[in-house]
C-alpha cells in the first residue's frame, strides 16, 4: 500500500512538473524578465536579451524553470521562448571528417566522425555546425555534413501560398502550396532550407525563412508597440481581479503581445510582463522623433562583390535599403539615404553625412563574399577606432544581429570589431550589416529573393526598435 501511494504521488509530480533534460530553448522576445517563480507577482531576478541560450529545467503549466549560461535560475513563460527541434550533423560521406576545437581548419583535430556517424547539432557558426563530442561543444565543417532531425519533429508555415519545391533552391520546381499554420514534419535541413514530408508521402523543400518552429505570437504577427495614457496598473492576469504587479506611468511604451477580453498583454521597456486594460493604450510610432542615415554600400562604378551568378552587390544592397526605409518611416522615424541612385560616393563622405545631417543612427547595408563558395552566413560590424563612445556602436550592431539571426535559413557569422571607413568616418553611432554571401551559390539565390528580403528588412527594424528601446 505504502509503494502504491508512493507511486501515485511520483505521478502526480511529474503531471504537474516534467523535468527536462538537456533541452536549450532560447529566448524569441527582446529584454524579457525572468522571475523567482512561476508567477508574475513574484520576484524579477534578471532581464534577458533576445536570443538568450536557456538550459530547461522543468516545466510548470505554462512556464520553463530555466538556467542561464552566466549561472541566472528563474522562470519564464513558454511563450517567450522557443525550443529548436532536435538535430544532428550526419557524416554522409565516404570519407572521416575531422572533429576541431574551433571554426578553422587550422584549429586542433580531436577526432574524427566516420562514414554513417551522427553528433547531436547544437548551432552554426562561421560556417561550421557546432556538435556535442565527447560531452565538449566542437566544430565540424559544414560542408562536409548534413543536418538531420529527429523524429517528429515540426514547423509551422507563416504565409498563405507558401511554395513547396523538389529542391533545396527557389530554382527547384514546385510540388505542392501550403497555407499559414500548416504543420509538416522535418526530415532535414540544407542551405537554409527545410526538407519536409508532405500528405502524399513525398519529400519537399520549403524556405526555412518563411517557417518556424513555434506556433506563437512572434512568428505569426509582427510586434505591436502602444503608449500608456494615463498611470496605469499592470496586473498578473486579464482583469482587475488579478494581482498588481507595476505601476507604469503615463507615457510609457509598451510591447503589446496577446489580447483576452478587452485587455492586453504587454512586455514593458524594463522587461516585466503583465495585463492591463486595452482602454488605457494608445496606438504610437516606436522610432517617433528618430533621425536615421540608411547606406546601400557601394554604387556608380564600385559593384561592390560580384556574385557567384555575375549579379552586383550595390543592386541588391538598394534594393534591401528602399525595403527598410518604407518600414522605418511607418515607425515613425525620418529617413535618409547616402545615395537614391546607381552612383559613386566615397566611403569617407556617408559616414560624415551622418553628422552633417545630426543623425541618431547610421547603417550601411552590405553583401559578402568570398573566394570560397563554401561559406555562408550573417555578421554585423562597429568599430572602436577615433570613435567618440564604442558602447553605442557595438550596442546597435548586437541589436540588428539578434533580431537578424532569428529567421530559420539564417546563419551566425558574428558581431565583429573592423576598421571599416564608414564607420570610422563617423562620431553617430554606426554599424554594418552583411546579410549573406553572394559568393555562396545557394545563398546568392536566397539574397534575391524578395520574401526573404521583405522579412530581413523586418528583422533589422525590430534591431534598430530594440536599440533606441534600450
């Protein structure tokens, strides 16, 4: 009788609390709270950026036990964090591939995966997929690999129409459509692009740019920003029943993201979560009052890098900007461009227009490349050379990246530290951006297309929202 209530009660715990094992979930909401308990009356004992690694603990309801990677424990609730699906780099080779300590072929080798073997995927970086070997994180070229999934596991599409090809590339013909909400099942992942399992048993492949892993909030819809109109009390549930947990003051902007019943459920700039009354917000512009300097990189007679395929950089460098700039002035901001046109001027000169014309910000938009077709991915630039305050240009170049990185398809190359001109020419705050590398066949193709130009443009204006937020 004794195990048999033992039992029962194991049971019970369990149903209540799942614990978690080796799961990584990270962050999908910029400067989120993370509480003492499940609840958001208790204690705020850190505030996450955006694309925070978390360690699950648990799970309670609606809410993760998580741990940090500085050592933070807290919880957060489900619909702020998303969990990757479970992927692994497979050697489907004849050859052994090399196992090094870091993303260069001159690093350490301190193993090898034989033909058929797997490592469970943790992440890209610089080209190459971080695995799990011998319980440490090490690189493997990603050239030489392919990612696989495990069982069941799924995405979601995000737009009506959505085309499914016979190949990893928009060259690839078309086998099937499939709508907003839509679920499939991953078999694997290749350049940027989702191999899934249709109804009918065959394979496809869909942009993983226009897909995600949760059916939330913040893949689904774009993030709405209002202003309180008066003092407001922001409660731990949707109705004045419910705790208070904040007084914010009239003014304040908030994220707003969920609405139940007449009240909506925002995220404040400090990071604390709660409900109040929709009738207490106004609609506002988040970028109100900003002046931006936008720069396509290169023009006139400089092409900038020349593509695997023959195409110029400084074509589609203008045609991400004119994307951006429509998105940033619906935000309220004014807009400026170094040049409106396919014509020369010097580096030196963009970063001076932007004290010239008092700017808040400075961004120039570029494209990679290489000699090497093999490497692929996103990377933003600050520099801290004859530059009056660093802190503001590595801040906006991480807030751009983080936002950036969230779209499946799109791989980390790093926040990197260069002497650029038109960084250095400049005493407003300035970043560069390197969306992909046209030396990159299959990249290339992705960069021209204009659904994944339209939600990068996306991205970067959620960077540069969380900038002036913070």
């Amino acid at each position: 009788m004794k195990k048999l209530l033992f039992l029962i009660i194991v049971i019970l715990i369990l149903s209540i609390s799942a614990v978690y094992a080796d799961t990584i979930g990270y962050t999908n909401i910029s400067d989120i709270a993370l509480y003492k308990d499940a609840d958001y009356s208790s204690k705020i004992t850190d505030v996450l950026n955006l694309n925070t690694k978390l360690e699950i603990i648990k799970e309670k309801n609606d809410w993760y036990s998580v741990r940090t990677q500085d050592g933070t424990s807290g919880w957060i609730e489900k619909y702020f964090v998303t969990v990757p699906a479970e992927r692994y780099a497979a050697n489907n080779t004849e050859y052994k591939i090399n196992v090094r300590t870091s993303p260069t072929t001159l690093s350490k080798t301190v193993g090898q995966l034989n033909p058929g073997d797997k490592a469970k995927y943790i992440d890209t970086y610089h080209s190459w997929h971080i695995i799990e070997y011998n319980g440490n994180e090490c690189y493997v070229a990603s050239w030489l690999t392919d990612l696989e999934y495990g069982n069941s596991q799924k995405i979601y599409l995000l737009y009506d129409k959505t085309n499914i090809r016979n190949q990893a590339s928009l060259n690839g013909s078309v086998l099937a459509q499939g709508n907003r909400y839509d679920s499939y099942d991953v078999i694997s992942e290749k350049n940027g692009w989702l191999q899934i399992m249709l109804p009918d048993g065959q394979a496809g492949y869909v942009a993983g740019w226009i897909t995600t892993y949760n059916q939330n909030y913040y893949s689904e819809e774009k993030l709405g920003y209002k202003k309180t109109a008066a003092d407001l009390n922001i409660r731990s549930g949707p109705s004045a029943n419910h705790n208070k947990v904040q007084v914010l003051t009239k003014g304040s902007t908030v994220k707003v993201v969920g609405s139940e019943n007449g009240w909506d459920k925002i995220v404040s700039v400090s990071g604390t979560v709660g409900w109040c009354s929709s009738d207490y917000l106004s609609e506002t512009y988040p970028l109100s009052g900003k002046s931006i300097l936008l720069d396509p990189g290169h023009g006139g007679k400089d092409p900038g890098a020349i593509s695997y395929s023959g195409k110029y950089e400084k074509y589609v460098n203008m045609e991400v900007t004119l994307k951006l700039k429509s998105i940033l002035e619906s935000m309220g901001a004014r807009v400026y461009m170094t040049r409106t046109g396919d014509y020369y001027i010097a580096n030196k000169e963009r970063g001076r227009m932007a004290d010239k014309l008092n700017a808040d910000i400075l961004l120039s938009i570029h494209h990679n490349s290489l000699n090497n077709s093999d490497y692929f991915g996103l990377s933003t630039y600050y520099n801290t050379i004859n530059y009056k305050d660093p802190r503001y240009g590595y801040d906006l170049a991480e807030a751009i990246y983080l936002n950036a990185i969230t779209v499946n398809g799109v791989y980390r190359d790093g926040i990197l530290d260069r002497n650029y001109e038109v960084l250095r020419e400049t005493n407003t705050p300035a970043a560069l951006i390197e969306i992909g590398f046209m030396s990159n066949p299959q990249e290339e193709i992705n960069i021209h297309n204009e659904s994944f130009q339209d939600i990068m443009a996306e991205k970067i204006a959620a960077g540069i929202v969380d900038y002036f937020n913070n």
